[in-house]
C-alpha cells in the first residue's frame, strides 16, 4: 500500500466501550473507522451519501473486505484514517484505507473494500455512474486507475 | 469455497438491533457472526478460549481477515455458520468459514481468518503449538492441510 | 418486581464480543437483551412486529428506560430474558423485565421501558390501540394494569 | 434537569453504523455517548480512568441507568453531551447528562447513572473517596451536593 497517494484523511479517537477484553480495540471495530473513513471522502470529493445512493440499497453495494491487523489501537488514541479510491473498473471500485495510531506513527491496520454498481431495479452490475468517476477523478487526479475498456471487472 | 469439508455448524439468529438503516444486517456484524462461528468451534474441539489463549494477547492473533458478502442477511433470519481450519503452516492458521439462510439456503457470506502463533514473552511468531494441531486434526482428519515443512508461513 | 408475575422467557447467551475490558458484559449489552425478550414477546402474543408498527418511528416510540445493574454477566454464560407489560394507560404502556443466569440462578439486571403510542400523522400521544391492549391482556391476563379512565398517562 | 449547572461538554458526530432500520439513533447507542461524556469529564476534573478506577471491576461500579429520549438524533448530526456529577453520598454519586443536537438546539436524550463505590478486597460498598470527592467539588464547586452524613445511600 503506497502511503504518498492518499489525500484524504479523517480523525477519530478510540472511545472505552470499543475495546474489548484484552484491553484492545475489538478488530471488527477497525471495519466501522475504515467505513467512517469512506462516508468522509465521499462527502468530501461531493457525493451524496444517503440511504438511496452509497451504500444504500438501490445503488452500491460492498461486495468484499479484506483487512490486515498490524497492531493493536488501545483505549483513548488518536487514529488518522487514510482513505483513497485505487480503482474504478466498470461496474466496481475499490477503496484503500489504513489507519494511523498519530502519537507514534504506528500502522494499526489496512483494508481494502470492493463495491458494485447495481441498475436499482432489476439488481444486476451496471457501469459505475460517470458523475461519480468525474468527482473521484477530480480529487484523486492520476493516481485512481479508471480501467474503461475491461469486460470484466 | 468447497463446503463439503465443512464438519462443524452453529446457529445465530439476526437480531433487530444489529439491522441497519437499510433493512439489512450492518456489513461488520457478518464479522461478529464469524467470530462466534471460530468460538464455539474451538470449544467443540477442546480447545481452551481465554483471554490468555485463543484470541488471548499472548499466544493467538488475528492478523487478516476476508469477507465475501453475498446476499444481505435480515431481521430475525436463522443463520448457521459453517466453520473450519483449512490450513496449519509453522506460525500460522486459518480459518474458513460461510453463513447460510436456513430456510431458502441462500449464501450469505464467505470468511477466511488467519491467525498467527506468537511466544507471549517476545511477541515474535513462534511454532502452532503441537496440542493444538493434534485437536484440530483429530476433528478435521485429513480436510485439513498440516504443512509442517514450510520455512515461511 | 414481582418475579412470579412473568410468564414470558427468551434465552440468550452471552457472545464473546459482547464483554468489555473489564471481563464483563458491557452496561449497553444488557438493553439490547431487554430488547430482544420485547421483540420476542411481541411477536408471542400475536403483534407483528416491524419497521412500521412496534419501534417504527410512526406508531410507537420508546421514551425512558431504567435498567438496574445487580450482577455482571459474563462470556458465555445463559440468559433467562423474563418480560412482561406490567401496565397500559391511555397513551402509554411499560414493559418490565429482568435477566437471570442460568445456572446460578443470579439476578443481572432489571429493566422499565415506558413506551407511548403516537399518530403516525401528527407525531402527537394518541390512545393505546384497542387490539393490542386484548392481545395483551389475553396474554397477562389480571397481572397487567390497564387504566382506561386515567387524564394523563 | 436545570441545565445552567453543566460545566462540562463534549461532542460527538453520529456516525452512520449508529443509525438503526429506522433512520434514528438506536437507542442503546445514545448510552455509549453518555459513557463518552463521563470519561472525558473524569479526564478532566484529573481522576484516571482506568482498568482499575473509575469503571474498573474493583472501584466504581455502575448500579442504575435512566434515560429519557426526547427526540432522535440522525445520522451526521453533531452533538454536545453535557456531563455533570449532580450529588456524593456516603458510598454513591451520580452523573448527570444530556444530548443536545448543535444545529437545531433540540433536546435528545436525558441520562441519570447511578455509582457506588466498592472495597476491592471485599466488594461491598464503601465510602467515596475522598480525593474524588475533592476533585469534583473544586471543578463543580457548589453545584454538587455532597451529603457526607447520610446514614445510608
């Protein structure tokens, strides 16, 4: 995960009830900031999130997650959420996130998170809406690989 | 994901409060479902979970994990997790696991967990411990691969 | 509170990541259990239960609740969730209920949830329904207090 | 609650995964936040919070919760919690609190959450610290009523 391409970050500190019994942030938790992380760009780069369009019901679905555990973030830290959209293919992208533990430097953890467009009505993959391509070009400028020509994604 | 390997099933029932503002089960709680599914999997084969063992900070930790998510899990569905140990390498394991709607038998989603052995003293990677492969091969017999002779895991 | 009023158990047990720090189940825990004996209680005396009636934001809403902490719960311990609707005024009615543990027979926690029924037009307090005061009161029989005549609930 | 008697804020933005089937703030979420405001109060009259002190399994324990909710909180909302410890008796205090939603001013929910204190060796109640009680009577000041000869709490 190439650090220098990500643009946007959030804040958020680890609240009590999010560590668990060994004194640790629960490691499902870390799903929840990489999701707050992704509901912050996207408001950012001026998508409209809400129930109808990401990660609503009719529009864009997560389809896969996948997360490295580097080390453990404890009770009362600052983390920085980094967060990137690294591809758009035709109907799917993808976001890149790591988390930042701010007082040492130290990587908490990474994820990658792949989503679908759905045509709302009959549920299918269709081509990732061409505004929202625009708007993550916009902000990501070369670094988000936008594969037109595939067949598959 | 071959699910005829998969010897060992408990169920969980969607509660209402772990449905999000769409309808459907919140994407971390398939994650939640998952760890249940690794609980009581280790408990049937006689494996000890504390706080100092598995999932303890001392001996077991999870360092990745990958969801697949299928078909959006509802309010008050009964869901049986199917859960496995596909792979033992020197330091690492992990776990396969897919939940399945009871009653139309549709996939819900997909997991595999990787843990990795550490020495409680140095926290550096160290040997599966040998009792813990024996209990794992005994349950799973030979759907399970053992590799001992790697050099990196 | 009367224990020998309650007619109506749900069990649940004790998940791993429902245990805080401290060894014990997290304060909020206790109220998602209260909340799955009144889903299921409602749906044993016949109520149907969703989005647009019981907890939907148009019929009826939760306006206090009053737990008392008396004992932890702990990992995969067994829960006995008792609840009943002890009483019904014009516009309101509260549920009561209390956990038990299994096997030591230890009282955890106690619980009021006062609800009030709402137009779903106007958002103002209107009278209880009549049909599910009768589906209450067949199920309670003499032990619920229906108070039709009260001014003010 | 007369609410010219807080002294201390914190905020907190409502973060999707917060957000229930309903469009709104479930409501055991908003007792995570009143646990937010605690601790950041506790930080800041000087008591540590810690596995050991204040919410550990050996000092303070958490004995009773009452909530109103007066109107639900939405997704992306920012919100003050107002946090207070309203009386010390002998062996008890109590915290009180409210949310406030920035924008509108409107009044979300209400808490009163009820500690005791314990002898660790023993677990039976015991006198409130005395250093606690200095701390909060000099950020309160006369606000908190300290009730040092109660017989009983």
């Amino acid at each position: 995960m190439d650090r220098s391409k990500f643009k946007h970050t959030t804040q958020i500190k680890v609240r009590n009830y999010e560590v668990d019994w060994q004194g640790i942030v629960h490691n499902t938790v870390y799903l929840l900031y990489f999701e707050v992380g992704r509901v912050e760009y996207l408001k950012h780069i001026g998508v409209k999130v809400d129930i109808n369009t990401i990660q609503g019901e009719s529009k864009v679905v997560l389809v896969r997650n996948e997360i490295n555990y580097k080390s453990p973030a404890r009770f009362d830290e600052l983390l920085t959420i980094y967060t990137r959209i690294s591809f758009i293919k035709n109907t799917s992208f993808a976001f890149e996130a790591f988390l930042e533990e701010d007082l040492t430097k130290r990587l908490i953890a990474e994820n990658m998170a792949i989503h679908v467009w759905l045509d709302s009505s009959t549920g299918i993959a269709t081509t990732v809406d061409e505004k929202f391509k625009a708007l993550v070009r916009k902000f990501e400028g070369d670094t988000v690989a936008i594969l037109n020509n595939l067949k598959y994604s």
